[in-house]
C-alpha cells in the first residue's frame, strides 16, 4: 500500500504502551502501525524522539474577535502548535462579543477564517443572559457549555461573559441535559471570594499571599459540591475546570464513586508553581483560583498519579501587559501558558516523577477527546486523525521571552530550566511546526464541530 507519510523508529505512545515503531499516513489519518512500514512519498525519521497524541487543550482563550490586542489565533495557535498542542476546545470568553448564541459564534468563526494553526473545537457559553438561546449553540456544534459560578466578566461591557446565579445555572442545566450536554464550571463561592478580596485591598494587603488568603481552598470546594449536587438533580453531565487543590479534586471523586457523571481538570501551574513562587515572579502568575502552598501542591501531584484528575489543560488566558500592571489584588487574573503544557510536564511528570508515557498521553490528550467527543483525535490508532507530537527527552533549555510566539511576550515561565523540548508538530498528517524548520507554509487548522465528525 502506498503512504503520505511514514514516521520511522520513534518510541510511540499507544494506548497502553510505549514501543519503538513506525506510524503510516494517508489523507491525514494513521492508516498503519507497525514496523518496517516502506512505500511513503515522504519518510521522517523519528529516533531518539517519544512520539506521543498532539496535546488536546480543553481551557484556551484566544480572545478573537473584540480583544484581538490581548491575543489573537494567529499568535495563540502558533504558540499552541510551539508546544505540540494540535487540538484546543476554545472558551466562549474573553472575545467580545461572548459566544452565547449562533450570531456570536458565527463572527467568531469569521474572525478566525485562515488564522488557525490547530484544529478548535468549541465551547459555547452559558450566561445569566441566554437561557433562550442555549439551543442555537447546540445546533452550530459546539461540544460543551462553560459557566462560572464565581464573578466574572466586565460589567461596563454589554456583550461580555456574565457568571450564573444558582437559579440560572440549575435552569441552564436542565435545558443542557435535554440537550446531552456537557457543563463545565468555573467553581468559586463568588460572594466569599469578592468580600474577602475587597476586605483585603481596604487593609492594604496586596500581595500574592494576601490574594491566596482572599480564596482559599473552602471556597473551592463549597463551590464544586454545590455545582455537583444540582448537576445531579438536573441529571446533566459536569466538568469541573481548574481544580486547584486536592481537596476540590477529592469532591470529583465522592460525585464519581457515587455514579455521578462527572470529570475534572487541572493546569501545569498549580504543579510547578507555588505561593512563594508566584511572589516572586509577580503578577503574571496571578490566576484563579490561585497558585497555592507547596503542601496543596504536593497533594494535587498524589492525586494526579492516583488517576482522579482527568486532564491537564492551560487555561491560557493572555492581556496586555498594562493590564497585569500594579500590585496583585489589581492585576487581571490571568496566565500565558500554553506553549509551555507538554514539554513542562513530560520533565516534571515522566522524567522527575516517572510517570509511563501512556498515562502522560492520557492526561494530555485520549482523556480530554474522550470528554468532549473528540471521535478522531487524542489516539494513535488506526483510523484516527495523525495528530502527532515529537518530544525531544532529556534536552535542557532555559525558556527566553524570544522563544514565545504569544502577542505579548511575557509569561511566568521565562528563566526556567525545562528538560525536554517539543521537536516536531503533526495535524492530520503535515508538519505545522518543527523546533528546526519553524512553521508550516500556510495555517491548516480548522474548527471541529460536534456534529460534523
């Protein structure tokens, strides 16, 4: 049988092993696995390098169109296809307008036109302002509804996303799960987290301490088991983003053994960051929920090897640099990182804490197309679309504001030591980015939509 593309002798990530192995390509799909594979047009060499599934990143914002200054698809899948993410499931938010309806959508997927690097699937909004029009959402094709609990928004902006009360998160649900949709949630107990925080810029207490104090881990957790329990009455599938300490991650996991259908993720940051760090790096590791102490952080580690969080994601939520000006209370909340998902964890998790590869490919991509539907992507398998990641092991370099293909070149990963580098980058079987080449020719990515797979 002819080929497009074979890739020779790079340790592959299957579904349940890692093995020395050949991948064949034809018309962007994995037509073969197996040694010795010949009869490709074009052939790439692939020792030394762990072949894994391209990262599917379900918590980006790209903030296009209406804050394309903050980041754009241009950049923001660039700097994706960087770090050997080949698949992002887009927040309706921070664009203006919000995606809450089929107009909104649509402008996005016109502003987007010839600007993606990687694929994108979406999420569609839920906001206390379309409970009505949940439905055309649905109809366009997005995968699933993201919703915060906590304050969020620009409320001198008439289009911009808006959190839900209890009431109209319950309605939301019960019209999503008609739907068979997913929810996920931004969980913090909102009137808590705003007091504490008000109570904390009136004292003069404005440090990155200060702004952990201001949402501790309660109010995590209160919010996940009030979110879980009325997902439960309304009978609706949930997904609980970010999860920052272990204790949210342990409310999943009672949900979960108790039949619920419910999955969670979490960020690099919360795992290579601490409170003390991000006093020291400043307001461009300010996020929430926030970057918490070396103790929580050691427990979300326990509970990442102990399988009960399902998926890393960036939650890359860029502004310009003035907007991350003044002290930490003040600064937007916010973190550039998805150049930097795969090859900061594959050092932290496989090399420092031996993580198996095919556990790392599952928290990177199988576990979050699974999720979200993802019916082509996150395997390599036969079949499957040939969304692949070359990862360099075991290859230090120390990350330079030059190396960040972001609007804005800041991020609280500069001046660290990584020990692993994203080699190559593969979306239905071409090259969109290689550590050597730079960029493919022209942007082949394209929107993945729920109904269109």
């Amino acid at each position: 049988m002819s080929y497009d593309l074979i890739i020779k002798n790079g340790k592959v990530v299957l579904e349940h092993d890692a093995i020395i192995t050949d991948i064949a390509v034809k018309e962007g799909k994995i037509a073969a696995i197996g040694n010795g594979l010949t009869g490709a047009k074009t052939e790439i060499d692939a020792s030394g390098m762990v072949v894994a599934p391209g990262m599917i990143d379900a918590h980006a914002h790209m903030s296009e169109p209406g804050r394309t200054h903050w980041e754009g698809y241009e950049t923001g899948t660039r700097a994706a296809a960087k770090g050997g993410i080949t698949t992002m499931v887009e927040m309706p938010l921070n664009q203006l307008p919000a995606t809450v309806d089929r107009a909104s959508i649509e402008m996005k997927f016109s502003a987007a036109e010839g600007k993606l690097t990687i694929d994108a699937a979406q999420f569609g909004g839920l906001v206390s302002y379309n409970l009505d029009r949940l439905h055309e959402l649905d109809e366009i094709g997005v995968v699933a509804y993201k919703c915060f609990v906590a304050t969020c928004g620009d409320r001198s902006v008439s289009n911009d996303f808006r959190d839900v009360n209890d009431f109209e998160y319950f309605k939301g649900l019960q019209t999503l799960a008609k739907l068979d949709q997913l929810v996920a949630v931004h969980a913090e107990n909102a009137l808590i987290c705003d007091a504490l925080g008000e109570e904390a810029k009136a004292e003069g207490r404005v440090t990155a301490h200060d702004y952990v104090a201001s949402r501790p881990v309660f109010t995590e957790v209160e919010a996940i088991r009030r979110v879980l329990y009325l997902a439960k009455v309304a009978c609706c599938r949930l997904h609980i983003c970010h999860v920052s300490s272990p204790e949210g991650v342990a409310e999943v996991t009672r949900a979960r053994l108790e039949g619920q259908q419910v999955t969670c993720e979490s960020c690099p940051h919360y795992f290579v960051l601490d409170t003390d760090q991000f006093e020291e790096i400043g307001t461009l590791a300010k996020c929430s929920p926030p970057i918490r102490d070396a103790q929580n952080q050691k427990g979300l580690w326990d509970k990442l090897f102990n399988g009960e969080i399902d998926c890393l994601v960036s939650d890359h939520s860029p502004c310009p640099p003035d907007m991350k000006a003044g002290n930490i209370m003040q600064a937007w909340g916010g973190i550039a990182g998805i150049q930097n998902c795969v090859d900061i964890m594959f050092d932290e998790a496989v090399q420092k804490r031996g993580m198996s590869l095919p556990v790392f490919a599952k928290l990177m991509a199988t576990n979050a197309a699974d999720i979200f539907g993802l019916k082509h992507k996150g395997r390599i398998a036969v079949g499957k679309d040939a969304d692949l990641v070359f990862i360099q092991p075991n290859s230090s370099y120390v990350l330079a504001t030059g190396d960040l293909e972001y609007r804005h070149k800041v991020s609280p990963y500069v001046g660290r030591k990584i020990n692993a580098r994203v080699a190559k980058t593969i979306l239905r079987g071409e090259v969109i980015y290689d550590l050597k080449a730079g960029f493919g020719v022209r942007p082949i990515g394209k929107f993945v939509l729920k109904h269109q797979q």
